[in-house]
DNA sequence: AACGCGACCTGCGAGC
DNA sequence: TGCTCGCAGGTCGCGT
C-alpha cells in the first residue's frame, strides 16, 4: 500500500506513542516478516528486548527506530555531553500491505498480525506495537546506523541526526527532505539512458515515489512516462518534480486527518484515494484537465514495468518522430 | 549501466 | 458453488 505519504503519517503518529518508551517482549508470530534480519528470529528478539526508542525517522519509504540500550549496540555509544548517539536501529518496511498498529492488549490479534513488540507502561498510551502484513513483503528487522555521506540528516525526524541505517543508505533523499539536491537530481536524471517514470521510481535517484504518485505527477507536469530523462530539460524536471512534491503533500494532508484515533495506521492513503486522484486507476474515464478545457481526453492505462500506466493521451502524448 | 524477469506472499473480484 | 485468472500502492537479485 504506502508510498511516501503514508508512510510518513505512520512516523508522524508513531512517534508521538512510542519515543522515550522501553521495548519489554517481543513476539514472533511469523519469521517470515523478520527474515531480512540475517541472525534470525531469537537474535532479532533478543536484541530489542530492553532497548529503548529514541525517535523514529523516515527517508522514502524506509521507516527506522534508534535504538539505545540494546545489546546489539556498539559500547561507547555514548558521546561527549551525554548525548546518546545511537548505533542500531529497528528498521520496518511495510512493503505492498504493511501496517504498524499500536494496540491494547485487550484488543484481539489482527488476522495478520506478525510481530508484537510489548512497549513500557506510558500514561494513557496503548502497550503494544503490532506490525501486521497481509502479503508479508514489509518486514521487521535490526540495521546499523552509520554516517551520512554528506553529513546532513539521515532523514526526517523529530530530533535530526547525521546518521542513516545502513539498509537505506543505497536511497536517495526524497522530495519532502530539506536536504534534496534538485540540482543532484537533474544532473543524474540527465544521465541516465532510460525512461522518465522508471527513473521516478527509481528509489536510488529520488525516494519515496511509487507507482500511484508517478503517475499522479507524470500527468500534472503533462509528461509522458516513457519521455527519455536525457532529452528533459530542467524546467520539465523541475514540474515533475515539483508535480511530485505537491502530490505527495496533499496527499499526507488528508492521510493526517485520520489518524487521531487511537492507532496507528497506513490506511490514511484511502480518503485521498476515492477524491484526489487524477490519473491512478482512471481507466476509460476522461481526463479531468481536457474535460475541464472542453477537450475529449479519455485515460488510458499501459503496461509498463510489469505493472499499470495511467496517462492522458492527449496532454501526455508520446513523441511524433521520436522527438520530444 | 540498463532492462526484463522471477521471487517473495495473500486475497479479491471477474468470468466461466 | 468452485475454479482459474489477473490484479494489487514494493523491493531484491539474477541473467543478459
């Protein structure tokens, strides 16, 4: 399910519930949503049990808890000025269907529920962090933190620090990070010899933009998804992107209304879902610009990377000639 | 470097 | 009713 958007309303929520608080058990329903965690499931558990969360960061769609005080961790952790300086880190990916719930022991396992964390007693907050995943392409798992490459944040958090978990340090930084380098983007995006919407979603180049929101922003910039990144001039890179951002953040605006209950949740994606989307899952209907514009426009889907291309074949055309 | 494909999974709706 | 098929918002790793 999440892209971006939901994800971020996932930290946004959990941080508020779980920072400051002391993981106490941990529960392995289904070693499956661990198995990226090399030591296995027993080493995965044992190594969070009695640490405490210092904050949860997010860069594209990778979500990261450091972690103090677990055995895992380096010793010497500790840097001048008391400052915790954190080395490990709790690392979840909600893949196609993940979802992070924190729950009430009384309230009874979700279907797919497959890893409890038991959090320590906090006025008025529930006890438990559930993650729970349908199609199990998410998962849990422990990663180092290291330095980042250019020092900066390692993505969003409540309190930045210039560290990144190691598992996602091959991405990177997304459009809603104060440290994306549109200039960086340009240049690689021109150096690239492939397509504009592969390299959209090319976590590597830029983070955090899956296929609803590429397609979202291909047809706001009114660009084809096939358009050759290496003919894109800097104002059409700097719409896409911009088409991107804009998206991204509409979209975590509405995910944001729903999630004062008392859960977390990646299902804030819905609301946007059915009202909001001009190109995802349009299909045969018409564009809404050309309607807007007295134009015929009708969307058409594409099959593009082994998955569905939504554009408008009147504002988004392909090239005559091959040329652009 | 780029790409295509399979793998990893469950579940839903459409069509027969 | 039950079967198969196609489809689903992601990522990784392999072969070419």
């Amino acid at each position: 399910m999440p892209e971006l958007p939901e994800v971020e309303v996932v930290r946004r929520g959990l941080v508020s519930w779980v920072r400051g608080r002391t993981i106490t058990a941990v529960e392995v329903v289904d070693p499956r949503s661990v198995r990226r965690h090399a030591l296995g499931p027993e080493d995965f558990a044992g190594n969070l049990e009695g640490a405490r969360v210092l904050d949860v960061v997010r860069r594209g769609k990778f979500l990261w808890l450091p972690l103090a005080d677990t055995p895992a961790a380096e010793p010497g952790a500790r840097a001048a000025g008391g400052t915790i300086q954190p080395s490990v880190a709790l690392m979840a990916h909600l893949g196609m269907s993940g979802q992070l719930l924190m729950q009430d022991s009384s309230v009874a396992d979700e279907k797919h529920l497959k890893v409890r964390l038991l959090l320590s007693p906090a006025d008025g907050m529930p006890e438990q962090l559930r993650f729970v995943d349908q199609r199990i392409f998410g998962g849990l798992f422990l990663t180092s933190l290291i330095p980042t490459a250019d020092g900066a944040p390692g993505g969003l958090a409540e309190t930045p620090l210039p560290l990144i978990a190691e598992e996602a340090a091959h991405i990177a930084r997304d459009p809603l990070d104060p440290y994306f380098s549109f200039d960086e983007f340009y240049r690689r995006l021109r150096s690239r010899k492939t397509g504009l919407k592969r390299a959209l979603l090319d976590q590597g180049l830029v983070s955090g933009i899956g296929n609803i929101y590429a397609d979202e922003a291909l047809w706001k910039a009114r660009l084809h998804f096939a358009r050759p990144t290496d003919t894109l001039r800097r104002a059409e890179a700097a719409r896409v992107l911009d088409a991107a951002r804009e998206v991204m953040t509409e979209a975590l605006a509405a995910g944001g209304t729903s999630f004062d209950s008392l859960y977390v949740n990646v299902n804030g994606a819905s609301g946007y879902f059915d009202r909001s989307l001009n190109a995802y899952g349009r299909e045969g209907r018409e564009c809404k610009r050309c309607a807007a514009a007295g134009l015929a426009g009708v969307m058409r889907r594409d099959q593009f990377m082994n998955r569905s291309s939504y554009s408008c074949p009147v504002c988004q055309p392909r090239p005559r000639n091959g040329r652009w």
